[in-house]
C-alpha cells in the first residue's frame, strides 16, 4: 500500500527556518513526482513545490520561490522541503503527495501546481510561523 508520512512542522519564528520530511513506501520511489502542498483554514490547497525523482526537475510556485528548496534522498525514499525565512503567512498544514504521471511538466508549463494530479497524500504536519 502507498504510503507517505509527513514530519518536522512545529511552531518558529518569523525568520527561522524549518526542514520537514515526507517518508514514501509501498511504491517505487525513483519514478513518481513528489509534491508539497500547503492548506490554511478557510483557504484552498495550494501546490508549493514539486521534484522528479527520475530527473531531479524541479518546480516552485512564486510564493516560495528563492525561500524554499525541496530535495530528496533516494537511498532513503524521503523528500524533504527545507523552508527559509519564514513569514507569518507560511502558517499552514503541509502535506507531500505523490503522482504517477505528469504533474510536474503541467506544473512547469501551467505554472501551477494541481492537487488533483496526485493520487495518494500524506496526512500532513502543522507549521506555525509566529513570534
């Protein structure tokens, strides 16, 4: 069974930096696209960056784009998304995904991340940015 399992959310201070972790298991790891997503109450999912585990392609949406990095250790099935000068609105639940399919070249193309390309999720990790 696909399985993902978010950790490393936790409460920081504006400014600080945060790494979380997305464990993969039940499925060959190196051919799917893993993707971060982010979801504050009242809002909408929101695709924040994504990674091919076959190629290393990369994509970031504008709102993180130069704060934050996803990489991923194979040898491990693990994605992390390292987050960097954080701010108050980066308060969110986090969830990684993953998708079998084209995720990331719609993304790169549509310059949008899509929740409903990703057929399994994570149940997600809170981050709180607060002072």
């Amino acid at each position: 069974e696909v399985q993902l399992v978010e950790s490393g959310g936790g409460l920081v201070q504006p400014g600080g930096s945060l790494r979380l972790s997305c464990l993969a298991s039940g499925f060959t790891f190196d051919d799917w696209n893993i993707g971060w997503f982010r979801q504050a109450p009242g809002n909408e999912r929101e695709g924040i960056a994504c990674l091919s585990n076959k190629d290393g392609s990369t994509y970031y949406a504008d709102s993180v784009k130069g704060r934050f990095a996803i990489s991923s250790d194979n040898s491990k099935n693990t994605v992390y998304l390292q987050m960097t000068s954080l701010e108050p609105g980066d308060t969110a639940v986090y969830y990684c995904a993953a998708d079998q399919s084209a995720a990331i070249t719609t993304a790169q193309i549509m310059g949008a991340l899509y929740p409903w390309e990703f057929a399994s999720w994570g149940q997600g990790t809170q981050v709180t940015v607060s002072s």
